[in-house]
C-alpha cells in the first residue's frame, strides 16, 4: 500500500512538472525572436509610410495656424523624426496616423503637461496599459472606424508630462492638438530600448491609440 502512495505521488509530482514545463514554454514562444519580430514589424510600418515624412519646425507658442500638420492627412500613415534619437545612435523614427483632426485645439507643447486617454498594446496586440478600450497595433481601421472605441463617461484620462515619456510618444505628442486622435508605432529604440519595464519585454515595439483630451492648466 505505502509503495502504491509513493507511485502516485510521484506520477502526480511529474504530472505537475509536465504541465509547469507546457506552459513556461508557451510563454517563452510567444516571445521567441522578439527583437527580430519586432524589427520586421517596423519595416511592414515603414513600408506603409513611404515618402510620408513630417518635418519639424519647432513650434514653440499655440498658434492657431498649424505649422506643419495642415498637410497631415487623417488615416494616412507618417514617419516622424525623434529629435534626440532615442535610445540609439542614428535618425529614428516613430511612424504615426491622425485619426481625428481638430484644426481648432490647442497645440500640445514640451513643457505642458496633458490629460490623455491611451491604450497601449505590443505588437501582437498584447495590450500592456491604457485607461480606455481602443484600437491595438494589428487592428485595421477604416475612415468609418476612428470614432468608434471613444472614451466612456466611466473612463478617466491620465496626466502626463510631455517631456518624461519615453521619447518616441513625447514627439509624436508636440504634433498634436487637443481634440485630436492617433495612433502612434514607436520602434523599440525610442521605446524602452533593449531593457523590460514591467510587463513590456525587451526590444518592444510600443503602439498607443490615444486621445487628447486637454492641456493641465493648474
């Protein structure tokens, strides 16, 4: 009888291990060659951009004439300069759709500090953050599609500084006005780099549809 106990036990120990060992190495397939994956689904971004190209002109007051953006069409995908390359040597870029235009907002500075709602997935569409329920980074939207998913009279809008985040949102950021939608793709070298934060492994692409919905005044 004790070597009947003992047999089960261990069956059910091994059993245990099998089941452990199943799912550490799903996990892990999820993220095989994630660098490498996220790098291929840039180039499929930067593709689509081609010779879209934003050019800076380092506004630096809330003019009510758009100063560069006016040639922004919605939907359209754009590449967009980040001024202190990232967390690399070199020009990158972050690749990004205006989804809702307000011409009339205001324009989002440096130095404020603004209220947004945000949903920010992998690209895999993992979502890993965000206050309300938007478009992740596989998501194919259609013109009919950019007011769907808006923000409810249940979901509340998180401050940021423009200047602390990392630095791909924060000059996709100085392109916006308040009012606006888009959807951002920031390559992992103006993300987090080659460390993880969190949930977010290393060599992320990070993708935020997000609204802006006001600049802190206080």
């Amino acid at each position: 009888m004790k070597n009947r106990f003992c047999f089960l036990s261990l069956c059910a120990l091994l059993c245990t291990a099998f089941f452990a060992a199943c799912d550490e190495t799903e996990e892990v397939s999820a993220y095989d060659n994630w660098q490498a994956r996220n790098e291929a689904f840039i180039d499929s971004i930067r593709t689509e951009a081609g010779d879209n190209y934003l050019t800076w002109l380092n506004p630096d007051t809330r003019a009510t004439v758009d100063l560069q953006t006016q040639q922004m069409e919605p939907g359209e995908l754009y590449a967009l300069l980040v001024q202190d390359g990232g967390n690399t040597d070199g020009r990158q870029y972050v690749y990004c759709k205006k989804l809702v235009n307000n011409p009339d907002g205001e324009r989002v500075l440096y130095t404020d500090n603004v209220n947004v709602y945000y949903y920010g997935t992998l690209m895999n569409n993992v979502s890993f953050d965000g206050n309300f329920d938007g478009w992740g980074a596989t998501d194919v939207l259609e013109p009919a599609d950019f007011t769907e998913r808006w923000y409810t009279e249940f979901d509340e809008p998180a401050e940021f500084a423009v200047s602390g985040l990392v630095s791909g949102f924060t000059w996709a950021l100085q392109y916006c006005r308040t009012g606006e939608r888009w959807i951002v793709y920031i390559p992992w070298q103006s993300g987090y780099g080659d460390s993880e934060n969190g949930s977010i492994p290393a060599y992320s692409t990070l993708v935020f549809d997000f609204i802006v919905d006001g600049i802190v005044t206080d």
